[in-house]
C-alpha cells in the first residue's frame, strides 16, 4: 500500500467549526485551497464542500 498522501481531496460536511478545523488542519500539513467553496442545504444543515490540492515538493 502507498503511504503518500492523496494529491487531490474534496472535503465535505455540515458547514460548522469542525469542518472549519479541518480545512485548517489540511492547509497546516500543506495543501492549499483548490477552487471555490460550495455550499447547499439538505432541509436542515448546510453542507459544504471544499477541494484542496497538495502540490508537487
């Protein structure tokens, strides 16, 4: 099995701190954002989601 982190990763889940906090902990270990944001309402939560990309060291 390959230990490399995934190149590309779309996070996503209700738009709270702790989405929040993971987006920040990905930027933290050097991913960077990837695109905009979406979000969308499933009738109570908003959910959103993120791509973030890491580069080539």
């Amino acid at each position: 099995m390959d230990d490399q982190p995934l190149r590309y990763r779309l996070i996503t889940g209700a738009d709270d701190a702790s989405f929040c906090e993971r987006i920040s902990g990905l930027l933290e270990q050097g991913y960077r954002l990837y695109g905009s944001p979406a979000v969308t309402f499933n009738g109570s939560t908003v959910i959103a989601a993120q791509a973030v990309i890491l580069d080539d060291e």
